[in-house]
C-alpha cells in the first residue's frame, strides 16, 4: 500500500522530511501495529535543482506499507494506536 505523504503550508522541505521519517519511526515502535506490518519503505522527493525537463509529483514523500495479506492491512489501520499515531501528526503531514 502506498501512502502520499504531503507537508502541510509553513513547513519547511528539512521539518517535513524530518517529520515523515519520526512518522515512520513511530509507526514501527507501536507492537500491535508493528506485528502487522511485514516492511516498511519512505522515498522522499528529490531537492533542487531538478534535471532539466523533470517535473516531480505534487508530493514530498511515499511510504510504502507492506502486509503479508489483506486483513493485516484492515486491521492495522482499524487499530486506534494508528488512528492516535496518526492524529498525532496531522499537524506537519497531510495524507493523500
């Protein structure tokens, strides 16, 4: 599952970056979460100056969650340490 991960206006590419990896970090230091998730993955979009005709996506990040079946996938975003964790960053991250 792929999530598109965009910094909310007034923060900055370095605060948003740092934001999206503490995002992760937490995300894997929650057992019940963690027990679900198979593997974990961020690219984060590349800083200028940009090759010449390359035109990035309208995000600043992508994580990729990994899940060894569909139901370990409902229940991990059902879970409310999820729901909590995510509340938690609302503030930096918009999720798309």
């Amino acid at each position: 599952l792929y999530l598109l991960v965009k910094c909310r206006t007034g923060v900055d590419r370095e605060a948003g970056h740092a934001a999206i990896s503490q995002y992760a970090q937490q995300l894997l230091e929650a057992p019940s979460l963690r027990d679900r998730l198979r593997k974990l993955a961020i690219s984060h979009k590349l800083g200028s100056p940009l090759p010449d005709g390359m035109v990035l996506a309208n995000v600043d990040a992508i994580l990729e969650l990994w899940f060894d079946h569909r139901a370990a996938m409902v229940e991990f975003f059902a879970d409310g340490a999820y729901r909590q964790h995510a509340a938690r960053h609302g503030h930096a991250l918009d999720f798309r």
